[in-house]
C-alpha cells in the first residue's frame, strides 16, 4: 500500500472547508490584542492566552526590540554547545527565584519542556502517572519515556489512588498532571494529589502552562492558589501565555534540574530560545512582579464572563478560571455556532473529539486582563443571540 494513501483519503478538512466550516489555522493579520483582524474582519479575541494582555506591553515590546540589537536574531546553536546566552542564565535564575525552586531549565517551547522532562526522568522499571485530560505534551513525553504510562480519570482521586496502589513494588513514580486544564477551565485538586503522592511514594509534576501569572496571590500559579508549593517537586510552565512569548521552564530542586539539564534530549538537540524570546519573557515577568493589578482584573472579567453566560443559560463546565468553555455536545452545532460568532464578530476556539471525549464538542473561550466591559457586555448580547439562533439556549 502505497505510504500516502491514507493522505488522500483524508477529505474532512477539505469538505469543512469547501461548506465554510473549517475553524482552524486562521491567520492574523494583526498583534494579538482584545481585538484583531482575521480574513478582512475585525472581531473580538477570545481565544487567546494572552491572559494578561502583555504581547503589546510597551516594556515588553521594547526589551524584545533591545535583545536583537544587542544579540540578533537567534544563537544558531543548541544550549548544550553554543546556544547559551547570558540572557538564558538570566532568565533562569529569575524563574526559580520567582517560582521558589533551587533552580530552574529553559527549554525552546513548552512542548519540548514536557516531552524532554519526562522522558529523561522516567526510566526502564518507572511509572508516569497521567490524568485522562493532560495535556498531549504529557502524553508524548509518557510515551517516549522508557518506563510505564498509567492513566486516570480526570480528578478522580479514588482512581488515582487504585494506580498509584497497583503499581509495581519498587517503581518509581512520577505523577503528572495539568494544574489549570486548559480545554475546561478546571482545576486539579492538588491538595489531595499532594496527600496521594506522599502515601504512595510518587514524585509529583505540574504543568501550569495556563496557570503561571494567573492564580495565586504573586502569580506562582495552581501550588501557590491551594497553599502547597512546598509539597509539589516540580514546575513546568510556558511562556506562550502569560508571559507573552515562546519557550517554556521546569523548575525544582538543583540536582534534578542539572539530571534533565543533561539528558532532556528535546533541549540538548534543538536551538535555544533567540534572544528576543528570551528577552520579552523577563520583562513580562517584571510586569507580573509589579503589576498585580492585571492580574486582579483579569478575574474582574473572569467572574463577570462565567456569571453572564450561566445566566444565559450555557453549559460552563466546572470551569473557574479564565478559561470557560461553552459545552455544546453535538460536533456539528458547535461547528455552527463558531461560524455565526465569527460572522457577528466574535472569535473563539471550537474544540471538537479527540481533543474534548466524544459527544463533548465545546466553545472555548479565554479572557484577558485588558478586555473592556464594553467589549464583554458586546460579547455576551453576541453569545445571547448565537445561542438562540443555535437552539443551545
């Protein structure tokens, strides 16, 4: 059979297309702000994870402007041999600073830090313990790892414990989980984990992609919001939300961070972040230390997004955060309702199976600190007459 036969049969993306339903790979023709401009059509963002609303930030632009004069376009080279700049080492030692960990690695984008972090750490004889609903960064690096992958139902804790308690005698284990779970808007009750890990002798990572600068009184994200920084082992977080930039970080203790620093493949094998990355990312988080008030209307519009739309009547989820998904069901509805949004200029992010389980087709929609309530109460008489157009209220 030839090789790319399964190419040619793949025709879903092309019907969605050609009937005006395909919602994916849109481009932008302008910055990433409240409000951009897609295909001729000036709509409202709500699909981002700009959360802080920091890709315009003027110390922001300006420190990425400042980097390439000074170290140009990119290090042409990887970390472990001429990709180190003095900017990576500055970088680190703000993050674990920030993040209260002995120390901290950079890696050229998120993915890479979850792919690269678990497939060094999890060895022959080892178990990776992974929620249904992390992220597939996770589920790649599981994979790639020597060792075992297990799964557990999202937030089941009874479940959580029945894996950690049939493991092998004598694994290791490491427990990985989203902290903030970016499709739903949800929380992992890493309270309880924290107590699981503890009992069963696991090691416990968190991917706070979308939590970093946005829970937790300082900004430190989901172990700082339920008090439990001290019992997490590590860090993952990414710079393509809100630190307004590309890269992503695992933080922990010295000697692990040195361990992952010298087999993460993902990072020994690929260029480093360029300057301007690098560079924008510690201006963001000199905004995230100084600026908490971005942070504080940030959840201003969150709680009035989550109380509008559940008066609408809209499925939201066990959503508490920024993120709230509009819980649709039927793949074809919610396709529907994207398109009339986009039509009456509102953008959004229709996730559909197996990104979401079947016969759980969402709207994601995402909010940030520098959203207007004039553009909100816009957003909603949208959502209110999509809604009813769609019967889904």
């Amino acid at each position: 059979m030839d090789l790319f036969a399964k190419c040619e049969a793949f025709v879903e993306a092309r019907q969605a297309k050609a009937l005006g339903y395909y919602p994916y790979f849109k481009p932008v023709a302008t910055a990433e702000d409240t409000e951009v401009v897609i295909e001729g059509r000036r709509v409202l963002m709500l699909g981002s994870n700009n959360y802080l609303g920091l890709t315009t930030h003027p110390k922001v632009v300006k420190a990425a402007i400042e980097a390439v004069k000074k170290y140009g376009t990119s290090s042409c080279g990887s970390r472990f041999l001429n990709g180190t700049l003095t900017l990576h080492r500055e970088l680190e030692e703000r993050l674990a600073a920030f993040l209260k960990r002995e120390a901290a690695l950079v890696f050229s984008t998120g993915f890479q830090t979850n792919l690269g972090t678990i497939s060094a750490l999890v060895g022959k004889g080892d178990v990776v313990i992974c929620d249904k609903w992390d992220h597939a960064s996770i589920f790649d690096g599981a994979r790639l790892a020597y060792g075992e992958m297990r799964r557990f139902r999202h937030n089941d804790m009874d479940d959580l414990e029945r894996v950690l308690r049939d493991c092998p005698e004598g694994a290791g284990k490491l427990i990985v989980v989203d902290g903030l779970f970016s499709m739903e808007g949800d929380l992992a009750p890493l309270p309880r984990i924290v107590e699981l890990a503890q009992k069963y002798g696991a090691r416990l990572m968190v991917d706070d992609a979308h939590a970093l600068g946005v829970l937790g009184e300082h900004g430190r994200g989901t172990a700082e919001h339920f008090g439990v920084e001290d019992k997490v082992d590590l860090i993952m977080g990414t710079f393509s939300k809100s630190f307004a930039s590309l890269g992503g970080v695992i933080a922990g203790d010295a000697y692990v961070i040195e361990y992952i620093q010298h087999h993460a493949r993902s990072m020994i094998f690929s260029a480093s972040m360029p300057p301007a990355a690098v560079a924008a990312v510690l201006a963001a988080l000199d905004v995230i230390e100084t600026e908490p008030e971005r942070r504080k209307q940030l959840w201003k519009n969150t709680r009035k997004m989550l109380k509008g739309l559940k008066e609408l009547g809209f499925d939201t989820g066990r959503s508490e955060t920024p993120v709230i998904p509009i819980v649709v069901g039927d793949m074809m509805k919610a396709l529907e309702m994207w398109r009339k949004l986009f039509e009456n200029g509102v953008y959004v992010n229709v996730v559909l199976p197996p990104a979401v389980p079947q016969g759980r087709a969402l709207l994601r929609t995402s909010y940030m600190a520098t959203h207007t309530d004039k553009q909100l109460d816009f957003a909603l008489d949208v959502f209110e007459k999509v809604g009813k157009e769609c019967g889904l209220i």
